[in-house]
C-alpha cells in the first residue's frame, strides 16, 4: 500500500501548494450566461461556493466560481477551475471522480497512474487524514457536478443549444 503523504518536505511542498492557490485563485469571477449554476456550502465550517458552467460540444467551454472559506476550499476550486476548464465533459467526471477518490483514502496516495493525472490536485493527499476537512476539498466538485447536470439539461432539449449572450 502506498505510504501516507509522509516525508516532512512533501508535505511543505502540498500545503505550499494549497496555500498559493487559496491566494492566487485561478477561475474566480461569474459568467454572463451560464447553463448550470450550484451553490453548495459547508454548514460544518460555514465555507460556500458558487460553480457556474458553460458547455458546448460535450465540453466545459467556460467555467467559473465564487465563494469563501479555508485555504483547502479556495485551492481547491482554484486547482479544479485549473483542471477542467476547456475539457471533455467525459474527462471532467473521471478527474472529479480520481480526486474524491484521493480524498477519501484517508491520507494516502493513489496509484502513481492516477497520482499523476491529478497533477497538483494531488497536494490535497493529505486532506483525507482529517474528517472536517473532506468536505471543504469536495465543496467545489460537489457544486461543478451539481453544475454539469443543469448544464446538460439546459442544452438538450430539443431546439435547445448553448445559451451565450451578446
């Protein structure tokens, strides 16, 4: 089994990794004319976001995120605004899947495969050791998947295609 996020330097290198996300956050700002729109919030700690998605051609062709929290909720939609933004609808899922599988393997890595398609959301390895902070690193994710299936709705029925403003 893999060790858990364990040398003293790796852990510097994640939680230096969380915290310049949770300042230069990537994808922050609203979309004029969303398809899909979640607000999800954390009533344990009281973190909240808003995911905002435009999908066109069976891909986030827009994506962007408000919201206010801890360190780990704000890296972690930055790093998921990072990751998903201008992919496959198909991609997004397996990603959003790998990674609430990582944080929900109570501080241990993945297999290196999937360790490495994680690329920086792989910081949050350690997350998983702290119960109250699994839902402040799944919050974003919750909010996209929640999104993603409004957005899919807006955009299929019939005569229906992406609705984009002037």
């Amino acid at each position: 089994m893999p060790s858990p996020a364990g040398s003293s330097a790796m852990q510097q290198l994640y939680q230096q990794v969380i915290l310049d996300n949770s300042r230069a956050r990537s994808g922050e700002g609203e979309l004029t004319a969303p398809h899909g729109q979640s607000f999800q919030v954390n009533p344990t700690c009281g973190d909240e976001c808003t995911v905002q998605v435009a999908v066109e051609n069976n891909r986030v062709s827009h994506l962007a995120w408000t919201g206010r929290g801890c360190s780990i909720s704000q890296a972690s939609l930055s790093l998921m605004y990072e990751m998903v933004d201008g992919e496959q609808l198909e991609r997004v899922e397996l990603l959003g899947e790998t990674f609430r599988e990582l944080i929900h393997n109570r501080g241990h890595e993945l297999n290196p495969g999937k360790m490495e398609q994680l690329e920086d959301l792989s910081a949050f390895t350690g997350v998983g050791r702290y119960s109250a902070r699994v839902k402040c690193a799944l919050l974003g994710w919750m909010a996209l998947r929640d999104a993603l299936v409004q957005a899919q709705r807006s955009t299929s029925g019939p005569g229906q295609g992406p609705q984009t403003q002037a």
